[in-house]
C-alpha cells in the first residue's frame, strides 16, 4: 500500500504480457493514481489487463484492525470505486463475496449482470469447493451454466495464498490462450496445491510439477504428503535457471512482511525519541544474543534502557 504514481516504471510494463491489478489499491488516493497510471500505459502498449477485486472491508475502513477475515461488509460507497474502473479490465476475478460489493448486490444473479453493464471482460468467479467459472458474454440465469473447469477433491490445510495461487494458474492459462474450461483447470490446480500444504508462495508448483499432477491425478487429498508430488516441487523449484531475472521484479504488498516493516519502523522511531542510534543498537543488541545474555536480563537490552546506560562504542547519547 505504499505504492505510488512515481513508482510506475513506464519501461517495465512495455514489457509485459499482462499487467495484474487488486482491488484493494482503489482504497487509498495515492495506490489507486498508481493503478490507473499503469493501466494506462498497459492500454499504450498492448498488455492485457486483469483485476483481481481482492475485497478486504477493514483497508476500506468498513471493519477493525482485528477483523482482517471478514471478508464482506456492504458498502455503496466501496462499490461505485470498482464500478468506475471495471472498464480497463480484460479479465475481472472475484469470489462470490467479492462480486456482491462489485455488482452492488447480494444476489449474484444481479450482481454479474451489474458488472458486465460497465465492463466486457470475462468475470471469472470463484466458488470454493465448487470451483470456478468463467462468463465471456450475457450472463445466464444460472452460474452453473458458465464454462468451468475440473476441481480437485484435496484436503483444505492452509487457505493462506490460495487466491494468488489460483489466479497463477488462470494467467498462464489465459495469456497462453488457452481455453476457459483449461484456464480453469490450471487454476483450479494451483489453488489445490496452496490450501493442502505448509506456507504460501513456497507451496506453488512449477510448471513441470502442474503438468506432472494434471495427467496422473490425485492419489491422497493431502498433497504435502504425496511423496511423488514433493520430489519433483523440490526437484524444479530449488534452483529454476529458468525463473527470470528477480532484479526486476516488484513486489507491492506481503501482509507478513508489511506486518515486519512496521515493527522496524517503531523500533526505529523509539530508538531515536530516546536518544539510541538504530543501527548502532540493533548491532549491539544481536551480538548479546548470540553470545548467550541471559533471558532474566531481557530488560537490559530495551532501547530505552540504552539511554540509562553506558552505551558501547558506536552509541549515541
């Protein structure tokens, strides 16, 4: 969310295929100039564009700090933002909920038609257990009579990046022009691969582990157990001469490591309110841990405690 219109490297997005946005960027002025600045340029040069509407009530000030599961509040004011720029999207992805505040109704029978009157991008809707499907014109009455793709019977594990997984699977089916119910399936897969292991990103295939699973099936809902499985994902993720150049990648958001900065940062402005130089401290600091102080004497290593004591060289007064 610190994204910004400067950051936007013109050059960059030439260079891509597609250009993926979140939903969650329209809720702050400065993220969404941000947005709109590279679907901009992605419309200049010929990149397809995808939202992921990634609904989350409290960054929109709908729900508390500790509310981070909620996953829907009805807002008109949160759905006119979507609706004002569903336009620039080539391709629109959202669960049930997600197209509720989108469509401006409970009802997804309204809710899509709601949607594809601004926009004429596929929607891409997904349905937990029931897998996804796509809509590529007039929606019909029934979600069940869009195109899907097969799901998977795993065992749900871990839900954490099960959307990011899913849509990987969707853009590599998608900008390879494959067919919906094929994208589907590629979605459908990666997501079954997120939610029945350990982490998040670690837990993603590569394409010759999707490719492996895709042909021989499932053998036990429990992937992180499936020891064929994990020896090709450790085989071809280990080290992957084929995974580009990662100087260039941006990486916008991570909510542990946002979570991260933020501690740094008021570890950071404590030191300097008690007269600590931050870096000096956190040097200090480590070197005592790693030499064995005693956890009864945590309290001596505090920042504000510094400002009490004798610093060692390198400490400001």
């Amino acid at each position: 969310m610190a994204l910004s219109e400067d950051d936007i490297d013109e050059r960059f997005i030439a260079e891509a295929r597609s250009v993926l946005a979140t939903g969650t960027h329209l809720s702050h002025p400065r993220t969404e100039a941000a947005m709109l600045r590279a679907l901009e340029l992605a419309r200049k040069h010929g990149a397809r564009t995808a939202l992921d509407i990634d609904y989350r009530p409290n960054l929109w000030g709908l729900a508390g700090h500790g509310d981070g599961e909620s996953r829907f509040v009805e807002s008109a004011v949160v759905t006119a933002k979507p609706q004002s720029t569903l336009h620039f999207f080539d391709l629109i992805v959202g669960t049930e909920e997600e197209f509720h505040i989108a469509g401006g109704s409970t009802d997804m029978i309204a809710a899509l038609p709601a949607v594809r009157n601004v926009s004429a991008a596929t929607l891409v809707c997904k349905r937990g257990a029931k897998g996804a499907v796509a809509f590529t014109g007039a929606i019909p009455d029934q979600l069940d009579d869009g195109e899907t793709g097969p799901g998977f019977p795993i065992e749900v594990f871990n839900v954490l990046g099960a959307g990011d997984g899913f849509f990987s699977g969707l853009l590599k089916g998608w900008l390879d022009d494959e067919s919906w119910p094929r994208a589907l399936e590629y979605a459908n897969a990666c997501g079954a691969f997120a939610v029945s292991r350990h982490g998040c990103t670690p837990a993603y295939p590569s394409l010759a582990e999707l490719e492996f699973f895709l042909k021989r099936g499932v053998l036990r809902p429990d992937l992180r157990n499936d020891a064929e499985l994990e020896q090709i994902h450790w085989a071809t993720n280990r080290h992957n001469p084929g995974a580009g150049d990662w100087s260039t990648t941006r990486v916008f958001a991570h909510d542990e490591g946002g979570g991260n900065g933020a501690r740094f940062a008021s570890l950071i402005g404590t030191c300097r309110m008690n007269g600590v130089e931050p870096y000096a401290y956190l040097r200090d600091l480590f070197t005592r841990l790693a030499n064995g102080h005693l956890e009864k004497d945590i309290g001596a290593l505090m920042h504000w405690a510094y400002a009490q004591t004798a610093k060692p060289a390198g400490m400001s007064s």
